[in-house]
C-alpha cells in the first residue's frame, strides 16, 4: 500500500527562513495572542501565546534547486507562518494536516512545471492517489482555498520492493 506523507518545510530551510526569508527579508517574530495560525514548520495551527512568524517562502524554487527541475514562470513564492524559533516539527502519526476543509492541489511535474489544480473537500489518500495516478506528476502541492497559500508538499512515493 502506497503511503503518502505531507511534507514541513526542512528545518535547514527553516533557519535560512528566521535569517532571511525567500524574499530577502529579515524574520519579524510577532507574539500570537490568539493563535489558530497554519504553521509550515510543525503542520498545525499555532497556539496563543507562541512567537511566529510570517515569511515569504518558496517551495517550488527550494524543491527545483534540489532536483535540478527548471520551473520558469512556474516558480513563485508566497506567506507561511513558522515558529519563530526552532520546533520539534509535525507530531508522528498526525495524518494529513489542515485535512478538514476545501483545499487545493496542484499537481507539478518533475520539471516544476504545473500539471493542474483541484479543488477538493477533503485530504485523504484517495486524494493523493488520484493525483499521482498521472506518472508525469513528481510533486503535489496542498494550498488553502481562501488566499491559496502553501500549505505543504506531498512528493512521489518511491518504490520499495520491500514495501517499506
């Protein structure tokens, strides 16, 4: 059975990110009084009382750089909320974050160009099955429905003939 797992942003990534962000930016903690904010270090939703922060980030260009994928006009970067300090990342088991409302795949190529969207109710692995079933689709993005901010990336699973 083929496993799908969502994908934080690398905590090598993340300490660039509270140096200089995708934009060149200083990090800017604010204290979160009220909390509910989707965080892309640990995938959940910040607490009140944590320091955050909102940087510029971009996933499709940081993922190019690692695969050597060219995606042109395809490359973008927008808003994510982190920790403002470093975290222990997504809790082990926690599923598919951010699950329970509308959202938005896009489906890129493995040379990060974009292969299509939709819109769906739900994330679940049928989900992600449906659209990796095209063998041209490398990398899948989830973003919000709202302000279609990046959410997290789910990549091809790789064959293991363990099954591991």
């Amino acid at each position: 059975m083929t496993t799908y797992t969502p994908r934080p942003i690398d905590p090598t990534v993340l300490k660039e990110l509270r140096s200089a962000d995708d934009a060149g930016r200083r990090m800017v903690p604010v204290l979160d009084e009220e909390g509910g904010a989707p965080l892309r270090c640990c995938l959940r939703r910040s607490e009140p009382g944590e320091r955050i922060a909102l940087v510029s980030y971009a996933p499709l260009r940081r993922w190019a750089a690692e695969t050597g994928a060219r995606p042109g006009a395809y490359d973008e970067q927008g808003p994510v909320f982190i920790h403002a300090e470093e975290c222990a990342g997504p809790a082990a088991g926690s599923g598919y974050p951010f699950a329970n409302a509308h959202r938005v795949l896009r489906r890129y190529s493995a040379e990060g160009h974009i292969l299509g969207g939709e819109l769906v109710d739900a994330l679940d692995d049928e989900v992600f099955r449906n659209a990796f079933d095209d063998p041209s689709v490398a990398l899948v993005h989830v973003r919000a429905v709202e302000y279609g901010c990046f959410l997290y990336e789910v990549q091809r699973p790789t064959f293991s003939p363990s099954g591991v």
